[in-house]
C-alpha cells in the first residue's frame, strides 16, 4: 500500500493507493492507516486506488468491504477506484443493515402456539401411522388372494429369530413381576388377615395386565428398534429402491412377515411371562404361609378364561403395533448411518407410547 496526499484534491487523484497483496498477514497496519486516513477526512470524499492490488483473501475482502461501508456524512463517502473485476467480483454487494435483526422483532412462540404445533406434529404422525396400517392392511388382502406370495417361511424365520431369543429376558421380568406384586400386595392384605387374596391380585394383574404389558414393552425395546434398524439400512443402503425396481412391493416383502411374526410371538411370550410371574408370587406368598397347593386352589377361582383370553389379546394387539411401528420408522429413515439410529430409537419411544394407549383403552373398553 502506498499512501498519497491526503489534502483536498482534485477527483483524479487518490487519497491511498492499494497496490500488491493484502493477506491476513499485513492487513493489520493497513487497515489501520486507512481507517486514520477516514478519520482526518470526515467532512470530504476520500477516493481509494485499488488499480495495483492483484490478490486479496478473506481479509482483504473484509478490508475493501469495511472502508466501502464506513459510515460517513452525505458527499463524504469512500470511493474504491479501478478495482480488478475478478476482485470486485469476491466483494459483497449487501449492506451492513442487512446483516443485523433485532431481537426484540423476533417472533418467540407463546405456549398456546406450542401446544398447537406439537398437537400438528403428533396429529401428523397418527395420519401417517394409520395410512401406512391401511396400506399393510391392503398388502395383506392382496398377498392372500395371490397364492404364494404371501411369504410364510420368512414370517416363520422371523418369529424364530425374536421369540427365541427374547425368551430369557421376558422369563426374568415377568418372574420379577410377580414377586414384586405378590410381596407389595401381601404386605399390605397381612395387616387386615386377607393374605390369601394375594393369590387374586397376582393372577388378575398378571394375566390381564403385566404379563402383556411387560412382554410388549420388552418386545419393543429389543424387537421392534431391530426391525427399524434392519429396514433402516436396507433403505441407507438403496436395497428399498432394488425391491422397488424388481417390481415388488417393500410392504408385501418386507413389513408382511415382521407383522405376522409379531403377531404370533408376542401371544406366546405373555403365556411364558403369565405362567413365570405366578410361579414368583406363588414363591413369595409361601412367606405368607399359603402354599403352593393352596396358592393354586385359591387361584383357579380367581381367574376365569376370559382374563386369559384378555392377555392374549392385548398381546396380539401390542405386537402388531410394535411392528407396525418399527417396520414405517424404518422406512421412514433417511440418509446416512445417524439417520438409523435416530429410527430404531424413535420406534422405541412411540411403540411403548402407543402400548400404553392401547392398554389403557382396553381397560376403558373392556370395564365399561
């Protein structure tokens, strides 16, 4: 940079010269000279030669931006003269205004308005839910008509694979259930002598309710984050879009047999739970002097078919809509490997919402 005269001068003569290379490296005193310059000229054009500067980079940019943009009295504005068009070119043309909001101006959402969008997003999500069910509903009917097409081998394979290997752990809860119940309700019934109406608690509250919630709810959390993983990287890996081109429908091929799997494991897994949840609280109730021969008497007047065949049900239910669920979040997955396990875990979340739902009309449904 080479500074000129700086007195009032005629229009074809420069106040500063910029000449050369301006780099992060000698902005500094430049900037500082020319800022100077700006200050013992307040009230007159100041006229800048940029006809010898052959490169800036982002400073140099920030430089001619800034001393373009200073803010000066009317007829007193800096002029940047002769400036190369490729470097003019890497120049903003936006004003410093621009570049500023208010705060104040900002729109901060009141709680009636977020109430109002979360009510839409969760609103838009059941649509979605209930369209894709309609769909596999329409798969269903379809695969049905066509004979073997419907593949019954994979939905077998399926429900070997999450059955069995869901067996340990829905043995531990329920038993855990069980005890837990059988204990807290017998401590309870002791004070008033009616220990022996345990036995009613546990077996009502396990056929009916903790054994299918319980099961469902562990079914989820293993079963149904594997079946949105698995359809979530088949979709990351384009294997959705091979289906598609073969001509086959992703739903009938792939959703059919984890819903039919789902349907008939989780069912069985609640009879294990219902059946392991009685044994613990037939084991706690023999600290309570009530033996297993008795506990069992006692019990099958307690529970009817019906309680049982409630269980089913729910299980039944809860299992369609745990695969339901896993099977459109995995298909719902976007790009890239976060995408995946952003959808197992949004399966997790909304399968053991809806359990919770359903469970709870049931029981509205089912005692009205």
């Amino acid at each position: 940079m080479h500074p000129v005269n700086t007195k009032a001068s005629d229009d074809a003569e420069a106040d500063l010269v910029l000449e050369g290379r301006i780099t992060a490296f000698d902005a500094a005193p430049i900037w500082d000279e020319a800022l100077d310059l700006l200050s013992r000229n307040p009230g007159r054009p100041v006229v800048i030669d940029a006809s010898r500067l052959e490169f800036i980079d982002n400073v140099g940019i920030a430089l001619i931006y800034d001393l373009a943009h200073q803010p000066r009295d009317p007829g007193a504005e800096v002029e940047i003269r002769a400036l190369a068009s490729n470097l003019s070119a890497l120049i903003p043309t936006y004003k410093p205004a621009e570049l500023t909001s208010s705060v104040d101006q900002a729109h901060v959402p009141g709680v009636i308005e977020r109430l109002g969008r979360a009510g839409a997003l969760r609103f838009g999500d059941f649509a979605t839910m209930m369209r894709f069910i309609g769909a596999c509903a329409r798969a269903f009917v379809l695969a049905l008509g066509r004979r073997g097409t419907m593949r019954w081998r994979e939905a077998l394979s399926v429900a070997t694979e999450a059955g069995a290997n869901a067996v340990p752990i829905v043995l531990l809860i329920g038993f855990l259930m069980g005890v837990i119940i059988a204990f807290e309700i017998a401590l309870v019934a002791r004070e008033m002598g009616a220990v022996i109406f345990v036995v009613d608690g546990v077996g009502v509250a396990m056929l009916r309710e903790l054994g299918p919630l319980m099961t469902a709810i562990v079914f989820a959390g293993r079963t149904g984050a594997a079946f949105a993983a698995q359809i979530g990287t088949q979709k990351v890996n384009e294997e959705i879009n091979a289906i598609l081109t073969f001509g086959l429908d992703p739903i009938e091929f792939l959703v059919l047999p984890r819903l039919l799997a789902a349907v008939l494991v989780v069912p069985l897994l609640t009879v294990l739970a219902d059946i392991v949840g009685l044994f613990g609280g037939a084991l706690v109730l023999i600290r309570f002097d009530i033996g297993f021969l008795q506990f069992y008497s006692h019990l099958l007047g307690a529970i009817t078919i019906d309680d049982f065949l409630v269980g089913l049900m729910k299980a039944a239910v809860f299992g369609l809509a745990i695969a339901a669920i896993g099977c459109q979040r995995g298909l719902a997955t976007g790009a890239g490997a976060t995408s995946v396990g952003l959808s197992a875990t949004s399966a997790v979340v909304t399968s053991i919402v809806w359990i919770v739902v359903l469970d709870g009309l049931f029981t509205i449904v089912l005692n009205s």
